[in-house]
C-alpha cells in the first residue's frame, strides 16, 4: 500500500507561484507513475501533470504547459508540482496519485492511490 499526503496548498494572488507537495508512505515509490489532478467545485477531477518512475517523463494538461512544472524526489519519495503564474481558474482542490504504468496517465482511471487532497485558492 502506497500511502500519500499531500501539503502546500493555501490562498495566493493571481499572478502568484505555490509549491505543492505530496508525500509517499512506501518503500517502492521509484516503481510509480505519479500524477496531480485538480477537482473545482462542481467539476469533474481533471488532470493537470503526470511524471514517470524515474522522472525523465513529464506530461502536461494544455491549461498548465508552460506555467505548472511537475517533478519528484525518489530519494525523499516526494513529488512536487511548482505552479507559476496562477489564475483564479486554478483554484481547486489538488491531489497527488499514483499508478503503475505511464500508459492512461491523463485519465484518473488505473490510478491506484489517492491523496487527501489541498485547496488552492487563487484570488484576482
């Protein structure tokens, strides 16, 4: 079982950076896909990054290229979403996930766990 937890969140300005992190509980972290999803009230859970095992792969929702840069910390299994440049259309509520294949990753369908959850929130 692959525990996470995510942390970071919070209220910025439009315009403003935040760093999100999510923590993973588990000795085989390195074997997994991870990716961020973002759920706005009323909406469904959409995708925004994915990053593959070894963190050579990235993938990227079109409303964040250029702006939401994903990475991750095998060594502190840790994956971390640097977000530049927010909109108020970012706010939601962000979760890390994990899978085990890079296949789907924009779908959160295959994804095996489930972070909690942080609200950002991005004020005009």
């Amino acid at each position: 079982q692959v525990h996470l937890v995510e942390s970071g969140g919070g209220l910025v300005q439009a315009g403003g950076s935040l760093r999100l992190s999510c923590a993973a509980s588990g000795r085989t972290f390195s074997s997994y896909v991870m990716g961020w999803f973002r759920q706005a009230p009323g909406k469904e859970r959409e995708f925004v990054a994915a990053i593959g095992g070894s963190g050579t792969l990235t993938y990227y929702a079109d409303s964040v290229k250029g702006r939401f840069t994903i990475s991750r910390d095998n060594s502190m299994n840790t994956v971390h979403l640097q977000m530049a440049s927010l909109k108020p259309e970012d706010t939601a509520v962000y979760y890390c996930a994990a899978r085990r294949t890079i296949l789907g990753v924009h779908t959160p369908r295959g994804y095996d766990y489930w972070g909690q959850g942080t609200q950002v929130t991005v004020s005009s």
